[in-house]
C-alpha cells in the first residue's frame, strides 16, 4: 500500500512539475512558430519576421539562463552542454533532470536543489516571449482591422463602373478569391487567438509558481493556501491582461511605444541598482533581467518595500496614460473603445488594489525585512 500511494505521488508530481509545464512550454513556442509562417503563407512579410523575432531572440536569452544555472552541476560534461544549449534545449535538459531525480525517487526542486534554474527560465519566457508576442498579436489585429475598415466603401457612396458588366464577367473570379481570403482570415484569425491565449496562460502559470514557491514555505493550511493562489492568480490575470492590452493598443497608435517601456526598465534597474543587498535577493541574476521581468509582471519587486510602491505607481499610471493616449491619438473610432479604456483602466486598478493585499498578507508593507530575517527569506525562496 505504501509503495502504491509513494508511486501514485511521484507519477503526479511527474504530471504536475515536468509534463505540463513542458507541454506549456513547447505550445507557446509551437504556436507562434505556425503563426508566423501563416503570416508568411498570406505574404505579411512584417508580421512575420515580428512574430519570428519575439520567439528566436527570447529563445536565445532563455538559453544563455539556462546555461548560468547548469554550468556549476555538469561541469564534467561542459562541452557537450554547451552544444545542447546552442541547437536550444537547454530547457529540456533542465526538465530531463528533474525528471530523472522525480522517478528514482531522489526528490526535486526544493529538497534535492534540482533545476533551480526553471522558476526563472519560466519568468524570463514570459516577459520577454509570452507577453510581448500577446501584445505584439494584439496590435497586429487593430492595425489589419483598421486598414481593413478604412478602404471599405461608404453606404451611400455612389459606385464607378457598370454593375451589370460586373456581375457577367467577374462575378465567378470574383466569388472565388473572397471565399479563398475569407477562409484564410479566419484561420489567420484562429491562429492569433490560440497563440494569445496560450502566451497568456503561460505567463500566468510562471510568475504564479514563482509566488506558489514562496508560498509553501510559510505552513499555512490547506485553505489558506489555496485562497492566497486564488487571490494571486486573479491578481496576475488582471496584471497581464491590462499589461498587456495597453501595450498593443498603444503601440497601433503609436510607435514609439519601445520608449515607453525602455522608459520603465531603466527607472526600475537603476532603482535596484540602488538598493542595498539587492544582488543577494535576486541570487546574482542580473538587475537588467529583473527588471525586465518587473516590467510586465511585478515579481521580486515584492521584496523591497520601495521597489513594490515605484513599479505599482509607474505600471497604474503607464497603463492608464497608454490607454488614454491611444484613445485620442487613433484615427478611427470603433465599437470597443470604450470597453477597452473601461476595461484596462479597471484592471489596472483592480491589479494595484490586489498586489497592496497580497503585500498585507505577507506582512511586507508593515516590516522592513533585514539582517538575519532576509537571509532566511533567502533561504526560503532557493
């Protein structure tokens, strides 16, 4: 009986900790990868090479994390770890050694400090792959919607040519090419809401396991447990989304939206530049690569009280002016307008009022963490 109840909990810990965030993994990649060739196939050149490019230059960041990570514990096997790395697997390398330590039952991840590296991986994925190729899909789809829309006829515009001559000698040509575009626009259509919603639920999932983590670390109970990922899963959800509609509507209104959010990077890494003993928080990953993250997602922004107040203010107020922004600055006015600036602002809102809750139930507004008690949030968090 107990070898029956030991084999059932590694098989599931197998299914939870190695089979679906690789599966996740592998689709947000693999859907993009079929978008962008769709976008190709419907000769969309620009869309292409964009979709292509946030999923080759983020590949190559997530490897060279990967490497940091594995460098120290395959030291014997460099040579062929760094090949491994360069054809892009270094994420599968990661997952193959959990999952050889989950099924010979040497434990994983916390206890047996195997993969350390997959917490981050999964949050350098999701801020620099999943939440810009949301976005980037977003602003795709209103831009083709406008151009679309912009050249369609008026109602009551009158018609320059002979209808009758039309409809004997171009109607069959004619009705053959719309019903081939309409069935690609709505392929097309399909692929985009597939790859936005599998980017979305991975960005989810790992910047909610990056706080699942820290977590169980604090005994609480059950119910406890389970409310306080509720309330940060809904928490991230509406982070993300209003993130991540601000971003791609402002920028079909606006190009210059890259300096609004380098804008936002540079505040934050100089700020945790700033801060003392911040290098030993981050476990010496890069401050650049932190804030990065934070931009989109705040996630160890938590851990100084000063970082958590400037990354809420500057994401509440940066969404909000990007919305109103692209409000005045488009040219056309379409039916959602106003369900995305009510929708967005509220998110914002929402997002704010619910990571003031969350730092409450942690206690970190009212305490300053220092000396012994950050060394063992340290400890915790590895």
């Amino acid at each position: 009986m107990a070898d029956n109840r030991k084999g059932a909990k590694t098989v599931g810990l197998i299914f939870a900790l190695v089979l679906v965030p690789l599966l996740l993994y592998v689709a947000n990649i693999a859907t993009d990868l079929v978008l962008a060739v769709r976008y190709l196939r419907n000769a969309h050149p620009t869309w292409f090479g964009l979709t292509l490019g946030f999923v080759l230059v983020p590949s190559l960041i997530i490897q060279l994390v990967s490497l940091f990570y594995e460098r120290k514990t395959m030291q014997q096997y460099r040579p062929l770890l760094y090949i491994l790395h360069v054809l892009q697997l270094g994420v599968f390398i990661q997952y193959g050694a959990l999952f050889l330590h989950l099924w010979m039952g040497l434990g994983g991840g916390e206890s047996g400090r195997v993969s350390p590296g997959l917490p981050i991986i999964h949050l350098t994925e999701a801020v620099l792959q999943s939440m810009p190729q949301f976005s980037l899909q977003l602003y795709i789809t209103v831009v083709s919607h406008l151009n679309t829309t912009k050249f369609m006829p008026e109602e009551n515009s009158t018609v320059a040519f002979n209808t009758t001559e039309l409809l004997t000698t171009q109607l069959p040509t004619t009705k053959m090419y719309d019903e081939e575009g309409s069935d690609s626009e709505v392929l097309l259509l399909t692929l985009k809401i597939v790859s936005m919603s599998v980017s979305l639920i991975a960005a989810t999932k790992a910047v909610v396991a990056f706080f699942y983590k820290c977590l169980t670390k604090e005994n609480l109970s059950p119910a406890k447990l389970l409310a306080r990922i509720l309330l940060i899963t809904v928490w991230k959800l509406c982070e993300l989304c209003a993130r991540a509609f601000a971003v791609g509507l402002f920028a079909s209104a606006a190009k210059w939206i890259v300096m609004v959010l380098a804008g936002h990077w540079v505040i934050m890494t100089a700020v945790m530049i700033t801060v003392p003993d911040v290098w030993f928080t981050v476990s010496m990953l890069m401050c650049a690569l932190v804030a990065a993250v934070d931009t989109f997602s705040m996630t160890w922004s938590i851990f100084y009280i000063q970082t958590f107040w400037l990354n809420t203010v500057l994401t509440l107020l940066g969404n909000i002016a990007m919305l109103v922004g692209w409000y005045f600055m488009k040219d056309e006015r379409s039916w959602y307008d106003i369900p995305a600036l009510a929708f967005v602002v509220s998110a914002s809102v929402l997002s704010a009022t619910l990571g003031i809750v969350e730092m409450i139930l942690e206690k970190r507004i009212k305490c300053h963490c220092q000396g012994k008690q950050r060394e063992r949030q340290y400890e915790m968090r590895q």
